[in-house]
C-alpha cells in the first residue's frame, strides 16, 4: 500500500506567478480533514482554485485514501485551513510566495513553517514589518502568531506530523553577495512503514559548485533505493545546451543526468558492501573499491524501481510556443537516462497532478 498522497499545486521555476513550487501532502492512510503538511509555498490559494475548478474532485478522486463523508468538493480555502505546517527548502519568493501573501489570512490552526535555521532567518527579513507584516514567531508560547518558525536539525528526523518525520540536509544553490547560498533536500518518512520519498529545493551540480553537497544527499539515499526510498522530485530548471556559467545555481538535463549516475555508483557501491562482512567494511573495503571501479556497465539499471518526477522547469514560450518547456526538459533528460541505461523511470511534474508514493 502507498504511504503518502500528494497533489501538485505548482511545479514551475518561474516566470509563470501561477505555477510555483507548491506540494500538498499527506499519510494515505489518512483523510485530507485529519491534516495537511505543505512543501513550499510557491504558487498556493488562487492557483489551486483554477485546479479545483478544473477538476473539482481533486482531493478525492480515486486512488487517495480518505474516509471523508463530504458531499461537496472542497475550496481552495478550506484546503489551506486544513495545513498544519510548511516545508520550506529555502528562502527564494518562487518557493514561499503564497506563504507570504496568505500568512494573514489563513484560517484554522496555528501551523509551523519547518526548515533550517539560516532559511528561517531568511524568511525573518521578509516577515519585518517592512517588506510583510510581522506574522511569524519563534515563541511557542506567542498564540497571537499564526505562523511559528520550528528549526529542522541537519542530517537529523524530526518529527512533522503524525507518523511523518523530516531529514533535512544542506544543498549549494549557488552564489550570492554573501557567499554560498543554502537550500535543502529533504528525506520524507512515514514512520510506520518507514518508506520515504526524497524532494529537492533548487541545487547546482557538484562539478560546477564551490561548495559540493549533493554527494552527501545521494550517499544518505542510496541504502534505501528501491524498496524503502523509491520516488525523487528534483529540478531542471534549464534545457540542455546551457552554459555553465549561465545555470544560477539550478541543473540542466546534462547536469542531473550526471547527479544521477553519481547516485548510481552509490547504489552500486552499497549493493557490492551488502556482500562483505561487516568487520570488513572499514578502509579494505575502500582499497578494494578502488581496485574494481564502478564502470558503465556496472551502473545498466541500477536505478530500476526509482520514479524520478523533473520540477522547477523554468517556461520560455518563446522557444517551443506549442510544448510546456517542463515536457522539453523531461522529455531530454528521459534520453539522457535511457543512454546511460540506468534503469530509472523519468516523469514530468504537472499542477494538478495526484501522485501516489
């Protein structure tokens, strides 16, 4: 049986302000009513209005759990009211926009924007009585707040929610003026059946970054791939052909496909260790790996059972008028992937999708 159940809100990068980054999800052995945890904040109220006019029976078409007795479809609104905390993998206005704009008029509980504390620090400086009303908290304590800044510890589960926990490690989204500039990628566990799905903020390749941190996300994964970790959400903000020095901190097909065979030879790498004796698995293990390198050959389907769903695809309708550049970017990473035979099934993210995990 599944262990969660998501709809996608937005899955855009810009420049389109009806389709950011915004996820809704849940337990699927849970009813929507029982509770809502949000990651991101992109896009959120009006774009999921246009979704539920679309498909009014949205949240609970067939297929996602429920034991709702409703007997009309929900409002965007009531949607919103039922969220009890944010996921935010940083700071950037794609990615918490709606947060912003809502934040003073969210209905039902208090609710908790979970993320790293240089992220929340970030979103201080929006929430400042400057650029936004001050709407934000830290203090538990402080119940005139509606929102409440609840730090994730790195490399670390914390619990979000009934039976769901969060793992959250650093990602290099690039440079700015004040350095390496974080986001995150967050490992999602539903604790009873301990399965998990994996989602990224934005990131820049490892061979481009100064500060390369997507090695470590892959090596936390590959344990798990396929039978307890087996869906991805990651970005391609850009179509092949782009220059490196033109990426801002985002993939490229070219540059996933090789983030993805770095995650390959992980999962090689473990598979060989499986075999070897646990007092063996210190610095011989290592002697003999590089002995007996992984090759091409070792990586054919290596990822088999692993859905790979492409996010955060940046729109240029000027360039393809008549395909969302979202299908462009999937549809060139898929025969990047299919070259490498790695085995991995690549889809693309659409707003109003429903996705078992």
């Amino acid at each position: 049986m599944p262990s969660f159940s998501l709809v996608i809100v937005g899955s855009g990068g810009g420049p389109d302000e009806t389709n950011l980054s915004a996820y809704l999800f849940k337990p699927f052995d849970s009813a929507w009513e029982d509770g809502i945890l949000a990651l991101e904040a992109g896009s959120g109220q009006g774009a999921l209005a246009q979704l539920l006019r679309q498909n009014p029976q949205l949240f609970d078409s067939p297929g996602l759990a429920s034991s709702s007795t409703r007997s009309k479809p929900f409002t965007s609104a009531e949607i919103y009211s039922l969220v009890t905390a944010f996921l935010i993998t940083h700071a950037h206005l794609d990615h918490i926009n709606s947060l912003v704009i809502s934040a003073g008029s969210l209905k039902g509980t208090r609710k908790r924007i979970y993320a790293s504390k240089q992220i929340l620090q970030d979103l201080e400086t929006i929430f400042s009585d400057r650029i936004w009303p001050n709407l934000a908290s830290w203090d538990e304590g402080d119940e005139e707040f509606k929102l409440l800044y609840t730090t994730l510890q790195q490399s670390h589960y914390d619990v979000v929610y009934p039976s769901v926990s969060v793992c959250c490690m650093p990602l290099s989204h690039g440079h700015n003026s004040g350095g390496c500039y974080e986001s995150s990628a967050f490992f999602v566990r539903h604790d009873a059946s301990s399965c998990e799905f994996l989602f990224f903020g934005d990131v820049e390749p490892d061979k481009v970054s100064s500060r390369p941190r997507t090695l470590h996300v892959w090596r936390a994964a590959a344990p798990k791939i396929p039978h307890k970790l087996s869906t991805i959400f990651i970005e391609c903000s850009w179509p092949c052909g782009r220059k490196d020095d033109a990426l801002y901190g985002h993939l490229s097909p070219e540059h996933l496909v090789d983030e993805l065979c770095a995650l390959a030879v992980e999962v090689v790498n473990h598979r060989r260790g499986q075999t070897t004796p646990p007092v063996a698995r210190t610095r011989p293990l290592r002697k003999r790996q590089k002995k007996n390198p992984v090759t091409p050959d070792d990586l054919l389907n290596s990822l088999h059972g692993l859905r790979v769903y492409i996010i955060h695809c940046k729109d240029n309708g000027d360039a393809h008028p008549d395909k969302p550049m979202r299908h462009v970017i999937t549809e060139q990473v898929n025969a990047l992937v299919a070259k490498r035979g790695l085995g991995a099934r690549v889809l693309v993210a659409e707003p109003g999708m429903s996705v078992e995990i």
